[in-house]
C-alpha cells in the first residue's frame, strides 16, 4: 500500500507534504508581494474566458484554433498515457 501511494505521489507522502509546505510559503510571499488574491486570479481567469466566448473566439486568431483542436486531441492522450503507465 505504501509503495502505490509513493509511487502515485512521487515521493514519500512526508517528504511531499515539506514540499508543499514550502513551495505555498514562496508563493503566499509572492502573492502578498504583487497584492493578488486567490478570488482575484480566479476572477481574472473567469473573465477572460467570459470575455474569450463573448468575442468569438476571434481574439485568439487561427493560433487559437490551432491550440484547441491540438488540445481536443493530447489532452485526452496524455491523461490515458498517465493512467496506463501509474498501473505498472
């Protein structure tokens, strides 16, 4: 059972947790540095895809065509490749 869960995580589940400890004190510091908020990132992202579907898609120009028909594809691909290969 261990094993699954070190191998699932990475690391040993203590190790991960110091990780996590320290990488959210670097980035609250940053944060609290440039005045953001986890509301105001969240709100930031939402109206630019409010923004993003109200406009047509036209913003992003064939780049973002490009983007969301490769999307459509490696996205699903790499999540079956990641299930597949956590089995062995």
């Amino acid at each position: 059972m261990a094993d699954g869960v070190n191998k699932f995580l990475g690391d040993t589940p203590g190790r991960i947790i110091v990780k996590l400890l320290v990488v959210s004190v670097i980035v609250g510091f940053l944060m609290t540095m440039f005045g953001w908020t986890p509301y105001g990132i969240l709100y930031t992202v939402r109206n630019f895809f409010l923004d993003l579907w109200h406009s047509g898609f036209a913003a992003l120009g064939s780049v973002g065509d490009y983007l969301l028909l490769g999307a459509a594809v490696v996205i699903p691909v790499f999540i079956i490749l990641r299930v597949l290969s956590f089995r062995r």
